[in-house]
C-alpha cells in the first residue's frame, strides 16, 4: 500500500482484533491449519465493571526473548482532577498525569534534563578541539533562538522539601508552600518535590509548619546545592518560569505547548476551531542559554463526545451501535476545556452513567454530577450518557507504574484532531492548511510578535529581572554551509540530486539490480477484473525501461474478507509465488492487518497493497505503476540505485522503537543492518519489549545475525560498523551509552576475538522545535537548501553535534524541519567533515522515495519495519524476510 492510502488503513481503529489470530511458523509453500479462536481479551469496561486489578489484553510473545511480565490495571477510579481514594494494595498506584493524586518518584526529578548533563564530548579525543566542519558554501542562516542573557556572577540555591505527613497531591503541596510567602519570599520556582531560590534560606536544613484549613504539616528544606544561574540543573526550573509567564499572557496550556482561545478561528462549514499557540522551551547553546520558540496549533471540533455517541446512534439503524461508537471513539483524543486537558478514550463503560458516584480521597461518596458542579461550577444536563474511560498519560519513564482508569463524561470531552473521512475532504484540508501550515517568512512574523508581546509585558519583564534574567531582541543569526550535491549512480549512469528528487531519472534508465517478477498473484475483490488488469498492463508497459520483466499474474477474485483473501492464497500460492498483489476496496486496517499477518509470519512472500481509489486518478496511472514496480522490486530483493558512500568495507545499523501508546501494548525495536558495502542489501529483525521499554536489550542476537550474512555475503567481517539511533527519550543518554553502547562494544570484542574494529554511535533526534530560515532577493525569508548543516552557536559545548537541513519543502507550502545527530560514541574518530557528510549521503539511500529524506536510510528503515510489527503484526516476522524489505 503506499502513499497516504497506507497511513489511512493504518490509522483506523488500532484495537479491533484480527480475524485470522497469528498461527506459528510455518515451511515456506505449505499452507498452515488454522489455530482454533480462543476466548477474546476482558476489556478496560470489563476491568473496571469487576473493580478488580486484572491482566491486559494478552500479548503475542516473540520467540526471540519472551516476557514473563505482567502489568496490571486498577479499578475504576474517580472522574479527571478528582482527588482518588489510596489503594491498600502495593501493586496499585493512584492515577497519573491529570489525577489530582499524584504520586511523584524522587528519581523521575529533572528527567527531561538529564541529557544536559552528559560530556560525551570528553572522550572522543578527535574532536576535543572543535567540532566545527568547512565543507560546503557558507550561507547565512536565522534561527528561531532568542538568546536569554543570565548573570552569571550570582548563586541560586536548590533545597529538596518533603512533606510530614507526606502529601500525594501536586496543587495541595504547592498551596502549603504559598502560606510560607515570609520565609520564601515571592520568587521562588517549585517543580513538585524541589524548590529554587534566589537567596539562601540561611541553614543547609530547616523545618518549618505551615497550615492549610487549619491542617498543619511540617515541611523540610533541605539545602541539595548551590548553583550558577548558567548550571544545566537550571533548566527545568526556568522552564517552569516561563510557563508561569505565559499563563500571566492570558495563554492556556493543552499538553505541553500553550495556545490563546481568545484567537480561535472558527470554521463553521467544516464545525472545526483551530486555537494558535506556541511551544517554548530554555536550551543551552554554545553562545549560553537560548529560548526556543516555535509556533504551534490545536485542532478543535464543534462538538463532543456526547454529540458523536449520539449521531452514531441515530445512524446505526437497528445495527450495533455500540461497536460503531467504540469504533469511532477508542483511540480518539478529546479535550476538557474545564481544565485544559486531554486525553485519550481507552473503552466506555455503559453501565454507569453522570448520576454514578465514586469514593473521594476523604472517604466521602460523590456523584460526578455533584463533583464538577462543585469543583468546577460545569453543570451536566445530560444524565443519560455512558462514561468514558482512559487510563491517563503513559510517560516513557513511567512504563512500570500502573494506571487507574479515570472516568470522563462524553458531554465534557470535546473531539480533537481529524477522522479518516475529515482527511479525504479535499476542501477542509485545503482551509486548515491555508491557515496552518506557515512558510518561514509567515512563521518567523508571528514568532517575532510573540517575542515582542514578552518584552513588553510589565508582568514578565519584572520576573525576568527578579531571576536576572534578560530576553534579547531579534532571533539569532550565524554562518551555515551548504553540503555539494550528492550523485546518485543507476546502472551505467550517473545524475545529481536535482532538486531532491530524481523519480524522471529513475524510471527511463535501467535499475542497479533488477528483479523479474514471473510467478505472481494479483487478488481483486467483485467488479475490479478490469482495474486488476489494467494494472498488470501498465507495469509491463513501465519496466522494460528500468530492466525488469513482468510476467502475466494469475489474477484471482476474492471477498472483501480476511477469511475470504487468505483461502484464496491458500489454494494459489505455492514456493514458486515470488510476490502477492492485492488490489482493495477500502482501506480497512483489520483487513490490511490480517492480510500482513498471514503473509509475513505464517506464509511469508512479500506482498503489496494498493487500494482502487488510488488507481481511479486521473491522468496518473504510468507514475503510480512505476512507483509499485520499484516497491515491488525491493521487496524481491532488487536495488535501485546508490551512492558513493567514501567509507570501506562498513556496516551501517539503524535502531528505532515503536511505542503502541494507544493500546498500550508491548514496544517494538527494529534492528536494520547492511549486509554490503554498497548498502543495496539489508538485514532486518524486531525486538518485541515491554511497553514503553526505549532501550533495547536484545541487540548482541541482531548484530550477530547481521555479522554472520555479511561474511556469507563478502567473506569478511567489516572493519567499521556505525550505528544511528533514532527514538531516545530525552534524559536517556547516559542510560543509552552505559547500556547500548557497551552491549555492543563488549560483543564486537567477543566476536573479533582481539582483532580491532571501530564503532560508531550516533543519536538522531527528529522531534526538535529547532527551525532555521535563509535571507533571499528583497530580504525575504526562505527554507535552507537541502544539504544545509549547522554546527555552531546552537549546539552543545559538551556534545559533538550537528544540525543538517536534507530534504526539500516546495516554495510556499511550509517550513523544512532540520535533523539533530548527536556522537556520543566514536572509536572510527570521524571528523566533522565526515560524519556530516555521511550523514547527508544516507538521506539519499531510502528506496521508498526517489528524493532525500530527512533521516539517513537505515533509520528510516528501522522505523519502517517496527511501525509495521507494532500496528499490524504484534510478532516476529518469519525469518525467511529478514534479508528484504518487506516491511516497505
């Protein structure tokens, strides 16, 4: 399936379960038995109708390292913002995130900012100079970054405070804190269990007792250390400045970014809102400390939770209308304007309603009616509605911890983000994007307003000066370079990058390695005998060029079923079927799933879905054949093209994790390896994890498997192997470097058995609000060229790290987002010039696109497989696809 056809099928509903259950592995051209059905999972509403803690849906088990642990999931706990009962049972926690019980590990403290404080940079010795490249044209580039001046003659001190008795909840902790305005004095940043202050409270440990309606407890300071105001340890505490300031700039925070309601734009057609906003965040640069703004949107619906379960209802006709609902709203996100939260719906319970009650933390007995009337002044009318149920935030360093369910009234909880119908209107998106997407001249006006409304206000500027602090004016600027085209090489010929696409030039010479497709199905659903054939006519008319011979397919009819597509390939497919095309109506993610399921674990031939719809575009059926014969071709084991890579005999790995946070099921590590030196043959294998598990364990089995094919393959080990790591959490690095790193560094020494190999570990990191503009004729702003690297002034002082800007945004349409790599491990002792430069030739090595992508290959790769092992697999795939890219 490709383009946005296989985002849609998979983006439907992420927990309908499989028509056919997962069978095991089977020899390859023998069709398997199917495995009887077994009783379905207990839903969350079942869990929470028995009020007992019970087992999450069961979980495939991967045969490479099975898992024995079990999480668990508590009763029904109390409605968002409610104070929540304490559980008797250890195993038990009080609800996360929006519950106002919220129990705080000391350990997670400053987590987001661990990453700060790690010198990775002291030891690589080939860099402890400068980390600064000179390849390339120099251009000037403006940033995003708002240097935030500091003096850094003055202390701040950090004591730890503790409560006796101990207080569980957050705004309860920071209300005994208020009463103690005499000692504290008005400046002081609180981050839940520490305090920074910007004098000394006079002894290193002092204890005092404030009361809050008449309810005394004692509170101890305890002085953890002084501090620079320039200290990484800072960070958070400033972080949490700014957010004060923005609430005092009448801006509401949704998650973690800040938006104005008072600015929505409304789009009454389409019953959508959208509010502008900003994400904002205090970095340390090179030059010092930076304020990082970005703009940012929230998309609203006109109407709730209530209103959909209500439609639905009306629509379902006699029909289940239950499951459509559940369909339509679990998984969905929604919005409770009462406390600017969102969250995500797990199950609905049917069985209670608004009337139900629930047990306070003071053992009282409230309905959810009384309770947001009472502690909000919201009314509810609707007293015949089901409650909804999430089970709260899932937090990467909080993946042990388990969750009580919260409970959400439907008619509260107003929708957000755009359904799969929303996205296939043309005119709606057309409108959201005009208003939306920004080109960096649009995006840089709005920032420089927001900057300047900061600098402006009386109430931020006195707070700043309190911290002596001081915001610049006007964003950074500084020198960039721009990196030579890259050539790609096809066959016998040789092109650039022009423009970051070369499809023209891909398609009318032939392939580097071309597959004939001659045993092959294609399975077509009732009245697309001709679109099936139509098909098969136009990739016979388009290989020939790129040196691949197609075959006549047998072309088979089947059901719009699972069972239905999966009989038909068991009475067809035999070892000689090469490749499976299935043509589809719709773009149903159960059926797509069982489909992959059946085809990559018990049947395994690489398969390709195309939907009809796609094939129904006018005046594109030559560009879509080619773009399906060049996937099919990978998938066969074919190349494409590739570059000059300027590095011998080395292995490239790209690592990626999968985190299903909707159905909170096990993570997914991918593991892709070339296998030789012209990176046109890829291993592949998944580590299947604990939920929200980052770092993988399972890596010495990968590497050598990967080790083991590229000796078959060359007759040699390689001499280098250079890792890039995508998917770390922040405040990760230090885990990743005494994890990851020496997990591999200990086995490359077994495997060498004293012969020297070099590794190479570099962390990439996409989810920056880092943006960088050019200046072009008449002084207005544009995207850098692709290629563009930044390696000063916004990097670390303690990282060996680098920005590239590799791919290409048209003109007008929106801003580029540049690419974060960070060093931290580097025996190969690249210089700046080189890993840049390696960095940026692997952008062009994705067989997926005929243009650069914004990720090297074997990241995206690793992305690629887990992404697809995560939403539809849920299991190892069979081996016997590890060496293609199946997974494309």
């Amino acid at each position: 399936m490709t383009g946005r056809a296989r985002v849609h099928a998979r983006g439907r509903r992420r927990d309908t379960p499989s028509s056919e259950p997962a069978q095991p592995e089977a020899t390859r051209g023998r069709p398997v038995p199917r495995v009887p059905r077994t009783d379905p999972p207990l839903s969350l509403a079942d869990l929470v109708r028995r009020g007992t803690a019970a087992q999450q849906p069961h979980q495939i088990q991967p045969r490479l390292q099975p898992l024995t642990g079990v999480r668990h999931v508590s009763g029904a706990g109390p409605p968002a913002g409610a104070e929540a009962t304490s559980q008797s049972s250890e195993e038990h926690q009080p609800a996360s995130g929006s519950q106002g019980s919220l129990l705080r590990k000391k350990t997670d403290v400053g987590r987001d900012y661990r990453d700060f404080v790690v010198n990775t940079r002291q030891n690589l010795v080939h860099v402890r100079e400068s980390t600064k490249g000179t390849q390339g044209s120099p251009v000037m580039l403006f940033s995003n970054h708002v240097r935030l001046k500091t003096c850094s003659q003055r202390h701040l001190y950090k004591y730890n405070v503790t409560y006796t008795p101990d207080i569980e909840d957050g705004s309860k902790r920071e209300a005994f804190l208020s009463e103690l305005e005499k000692l504290l004095g008005n400046r002081c940043v609180y981050d839940g269990n520490s305090l920074l202050l910007p004098h000394s409270l006079g002894e290193t440990k002092k204890e005092v007792v404030s009361k809050l309606k008449n309810e005394p407890v004692k509170i101890t300071f305890k002085l953890s250390r002084e501090l620079q105001t320039t200290s990484p340890d800072c960070l958070r505490y400033y972080n949490i400045l700014f957010k004060k300031m923005l609430e005092k700039m009448d801006l509401n925070q949704i998650g973690r970014n800040y938006y104005n309601k008072n600015k929505k734009a409304e789009f009454n057609e389409h019953r959508l809102e959208i509010w502008p906003g900003y994400v904002t965040s205090i970095l340390p640069c090179e030059i010092g400390l930076t304020l990082c703004a970005d703009v940012s949107h929230k998309l609203l619906r006109m109407e709730t939770a209530y209103d959909l379960i209500s439609h639905t209802r009306e629509e379902a006709r006699g029909e289940d209308a239950k499951e459509k609902i559940l369909r339509k709203l679990v998984g969905s996100s929604v919005l409770t304007k009462y406390n600017n939260r969102t969250y995500r719906v797990d199950d609905i319970i049917w069985e209670m309603s608004p009337s139900s009650t629930f047990t306070k933390s003071d053992g009282s007995e409230i309905s959810f009616v009384d309770y947001y009337k009472e502690r909000y002044g919201t009314v509810v009318t609707t007293l015949n509605q089901p409650l909804l149920i999430t089970k709260g935030k899932w937090k990467k360093s909080r993946q042990d911890t388990t969750h009580q369910p919260i409970m959400l009234v439907p008619e509260l909880c107003h929708l957000t983000g755009l359904t799969d119908d929303m996205r296939k209107d043309y005119r709606m998106m057309r409108d959201l994007c005009t208003h939306t997407r920004m080109d960096p001249e649009r995006r840089q006006r709005k920032l420089l307003t927001f900057v300047d409304a900061l600098r402006k206000n009386n109430t931020v500027q006195k707070e700043l000066r309190d911290w002596n602090l001081e915001l610049e004016a006007g964003f950074l600027s500084f020198s960039g370079r721009t990196l030579q085209d890259v050539r790609i090489h096809q066959g016998r010929r040789m092109f650039d990058n022009h423009k970051a696409d070369w499809s023209k030039n891909t398609r009318e010479v032939p392939l580097l390695r071309a597959v004939s497709l001659d045993h092959w199905l294609i399975v077509y659903t009732k009245g697309n005998y001709g679109t099936a054939l139509t098909l098969q006519q136009n990739l016979q008319k388009v290989t020939p060029k790129m040196g691949v011979t197609v075959r006549n397919a047998k072309l088979l009819e089947a059901d719009d079923t699972v069972q239905s597509y999966i009989r038909t390939l068991e009475k067809h497919a035999s070892q000689n079927t090469q490749m499976v095309l299935f043509l589809l109506p719709t773009d149903n993610k159960e059926i797509y799933d069982g489909i992959k399921r059946y085809l990559c674990i018990n049947y395994p031939i690489p398969s390709q879905c195309v939907l009809k719809r796609t094939l129904d575009r006018p005046k594109t059926p030559v560009t879509i054949a080619t773009k399906i014969a060049l996937q099919m071709n990978c998938k066969l084991g074919g190349a494409l093209w590739k570059v000059d890579i300027g590095l011998q005999n080395a292995m490239f790995i790209g690592i990626d994790c999968f985190h299903d946070i909707e159905r909170r099921r096990k993570s997914v590590a991918g593991f892709v390896a070339s296998i030789d030196p012209d990176l046109t043959r890829w291993f592949s294998q998944c580590i299947i994890q604990q939920s929200g598990q980052e770092l993988v364990k399972g890596l010495t089995t990968c590497l050598y498997t990967a080790l083991k094919l590229w000796y078959e393959q060359n007759s040699s080990l390689p001499r280098s192997i250079i890792v890039y790591r995508d998917g770390v959490g922040d405040g990760q690095l230090q885990a990743l470097i005494d994890q990851e790193v020496k997990q591999m560094e200990s086995y490359l020494e077994n495997a060498y058995r004293g012969q020297k190999v070099r590794l190479t570990f570099i962390v990439v990191k996409k989810r920056i609000n880092t943006r960088f503009f050019i200046e072009k004729d008449g002084g207005r702003l544009n995207n850098p060229s692709p290629g563009t690297v930044i390696d000063l002034k916004v990097t670390r002082t303690e990282w060996y790290d680098f920005f590239i800007v590799s791919q290409s945004v048209r003109e007008g349409t929106g801003t580029v987002s540049p690419t974060h790599y960070n060093v931290i491990h580097d025996t190969l002792q690249l210089s700046p010039d080189a890993v840049q430069g390696l960095t940026y030739k692997l952008c062009h090595m994705y067989y997926n696109f005929s243009g650069i992508i914004r990720v090297p290959a074997p990241c995206h790769y690793a992305h690629k497989l887990a992404y697809l092992v995560g939403q539809s697999l849920h299991q190892q795939p069979h081996e016997s696809l590890s060496k293609s890219l199946f997974y494309l």
